[in-house]
C-alpha cells in the first residue's frame, strides 16, 4: 500500500490509524485546493501529523481557500457540521461566527500568534444558536520558505465549566438574598426576579397547586422590563402551567 506522506511509516502490527487519519486517506483530496496528497509540501503534511497525533482537539485551516483539516477530538465541536466540513472552506463551515475569527485569522496569517482565556462564540453545530466558551490558541503554520499560509487551532472547550461557576455564582447570590426574608409572597417575588434575570425569561412565578383541580395559582410573579408577557399574577387558575404527571393508584 502507497502511505500518504503524513504517515510516517506503516503502523505497527496489531495497531490501527484514527478514525480521523482513515477517513483523511480515503478523502478525495484532489477535489480540494491542497490538490492530491502527493502534491502537499512537507510543512502541511507535519502539521496534518501533528494534529493526528495530538489527544486535545486540534484544527488547521490552509492555504487562501482555508481547506479544513482535523483530529478526531474536534470532531464533538463540529456537531453536524462534521458531514461537510474535512476539505471544505473555513469561511463556509464556521460562517456563522467568520465576523469574530476572520480578522483573527489574517492576523495570525502575518505571522502572529494569538489566545484567549474563555473567549465566548455562539456557534450553530446543531442547527441552534449556542453560547460556547473556548480557551484557545491560533499559531501560524509556515510553508517550507517560511511564509505563514495556514492557522493551526490548538483549544480546550470550557462551556460545562462557565456555566457551572455562573449556577454556583447563582446559587449564592440568591441565597443571601433570601437570607433576610420572612414573608413567603416576599420571598417567591424576589426568588422569580432574579431567576428570570439570571435565565433571560419573560415571565417567572411560583404557582400553587390545588390537590382537587389540579389548577395553579399563581399570587405574585415577575416580568421582563420589555412588557412582551403579562402578569399571571391573581388569576385562580393556568391551564397551561397544569402538571404533567400521572396520579399513583
């Protein structure tokens, strides 16, 4: 068998390349602007190593068209994005969010190295608008004279650790809120107050449930300073807030 030359060798016995260096020997390359395999310089097939090699998610975007290459361990930051994205245009996958890295990229592409620590970007790998946070570093990758022509993504995602300070953040601020409070109204009313402004709702309030009827009642609640969802609060019952479970017999 002819190894592409990012293969250093045949691997051992009883061993077997990554899903990604698979999948990477059977693409089509000629199909894409680096051209077949056997055309790439040595610079683009060590960095292509490197990356195969690397167990953190790791991405190289290059040449002028930004053709996509990646490990396995970015694979999960693509989402559905991963049907299309090997060999295609960076501008096309991450399109999305080409306002932000663009301009990073052609700094990087002048030969600067660049990182940010939990640096936010609301990307769309599942068909919805997400707030991710990434702590990530951009080095250019040289050509063999020396001339930057791709950007190598070397990062860590830090979303589930954000958002778990910010709960915890949450968590605290409301209990000292609540700390000096008696009234049970007083206490539901500024309870919704600030979960509403924490989660970014319309409308928060505690409801009662009548045992017999299985309405809500709701006696205070909150609403958003931009007036798009009224009060619910004093009407005897909410039919849409019924709950959903089942009575034990």
């Amino acid at each position: 068998m002819n190894w592409p030359r990012f293969i250093a060798e045949p691997p051992a016995p009883g061993s077997h390349p990554s899903r990604m260096e698979q999948r990477m020997m059977a693409f089509d390359w000629s199909s894409t602007p680096l051209g077949g395999i056997d055309r790439w310089p040595s610079s683009l097939c060590n960095a292509v190593r490197l990356l195969l090699d690397c167990q953190l998610p790791m991405y190289l975007a290059w040449g002028e068209q930004f053709t996509q290459l990646y490990n396995d361990a970015y694979v999960p930051i693509l989402g559905e994005k991963d049907a299309s994205a090997l060999g295609n245009d960076a501008r096309v996958t991450w399109s999305e969010i080409w306002p932000t890295i663009g301009p990073m990229w052609e700094k990087v592409l002048t030969g600067e190295g660049i990182g940010f620590e939990r640096f936010k970007l609301t990307i769309e790998r599942f068909g919805y608008p997400e707030d991710c946070y990434f702590s990530f570093s951009y080095s250019p990758v040289r050509t063999d004279d020396g001339t930057p022509n791709g950007v190598l993504v070397t990062f860590a995602e830090t979303t589930r650790e954000v958002l778990a300070e910010r709960r915890q953040a949450f968590q605290l601020a409301l209990s000292d809120a609540l700390r000096g409070l008696d009234d049970p109204l007083a206490i539901t009313a500024h309870a919704a107050s600030m979960l509403g402004e924490y989660v970014g709702a319309g409308r928060v309030g505690y409801g009662e449930i009548d045992a017999v009827s299985d309405s809500v009642s709701v006696h205070r609640d909150w609403t958003a300073d931009s007036g798009a969802m009224r009060s619910l609060a004093g009407e005897p019952s909410v039919g849409q807030f019924r709950p959903k479970y089942h009575r034990c017999p």
